[in-house]
C-alpha cells in the first residue's frame, strides 16, 4: 500500500476518532458489547494473503482498502469454540466477528486466544480486534458478502468505519 494511501487512511481514522472523543456522554449510553484489543511490535514484515478486496472512493478523495482474510477466517473456524469467523482488514488492522459454538462462553481469554490464532496465521496484524457480538458478527457477515460480489456501494468505508468505531472506541 503506497505511504500516500497509508497516511491518508490513518488521518482519515485520527479524524474520526476524535469526533468520537468530543461526545462521551453519548458514548456512555451505548451498550457495551464484547471486544478485545491486542497489539504486536511494528517491525514484523509477513505479507498478508486474503481472498478478496473491495477499493471504495469516498467523496472522490480517498481510496479505502478493505480485505476479507478468509484464510484467517478458516484458521480461526477450526478451533473448537469456534462457530464461524469473519475477518476483514484495513491496512494492519484486522477486526474479527467471531460466532461462538452452542454453550461456548465468551471471556477476555478465549478473545486472546482468537486474536493469537489470527497472528500466528498473519504475523503482520499490526492491531488484532475481536468481537463475538451477535449483531457484529451480523454486520461484518453482510460486509463480507458485499466484498465478494465486488459491489460498489457508495458509503461503504464510511459505514464500515461507524460500526469499527462504535464496537471498538479505543481502536487506532
């Protein structure tokens, strides 16, 4: 990915996260749904391998990648708590819908261990979040759809920013 397109993405979200920022009362009413942040060193360089990719053009000014993995998908599918998975990927950042199996309850731990699973697939995720919210797993289920049949839907980054944002606030 060019450094052009890179710093624009990362301004892009700056941008947005701090519009998030200035109206915290409204953030406090919001239901909290499950989620887990993890981080690894900058400095790894494995490439990234996913099947399908969507560039959507906002306002005619940026040129947004978002990448279904769904070998990582299938990785993380195999563990035995694991119903379904979705992955999708914006530069280094992979955010991860998980379905759990029948009577599998979520904890900070088990979202840890889906988040390793990812980087032992892609070593390259720079940020790794991982939500097991129904309507998350609904949401991304839909996004994955509308990536493989290559639509070009207007709005489609910015509607993908505003469900990241408000499932992970603190996601940079």
């Amino acid at each position: 990915m060019s450094k052009i397109l890179q710093i624009s993405i990362t301004l892009l979200l700056i941008s947005s996260l701090v519009g998030c920022g200035t109206n915290k009362n409204a953030d406090k009413t919001k239901t909290d749904v499950n989620k887990t942040t993890t981080e690894t060193p900058a400095e790894t360089n494995t490439t990234t391998t996913t099947n399908e990719t969507v560039n959507t053009d906002v306002n005619g000014n940026n040129d947004h990648k978002l990448e279904l993995a769904d070998d990582v998908a299938d990785e993380i599918t195999k563990m035995k708590e694991v119903e379904s998975a979705n992955v999708i990927v914006t530069d280094k950042n992979a955010y991860i819908a998980v379905m759990l199996k029948k009577g599998v309850s979520d904890s900070e731990a088990l979202e840890t261990k889906i988040a390793d699973q990812a980087r032992a697939t892609h070593a390259d995720f720079k940020n790794v979040y991982v939500s097991t919210n129904p309507d998350f797993v609904k949401q991304f289920t839909e996004y994955g759809e509308k990536i493989r049949a290559n639509q070009p839907v207007e709005g489609f980054f910015k509607e993908f920013s505003d469900t990241i944002k408000r499932v992970f606030p603190d996601a940079h």
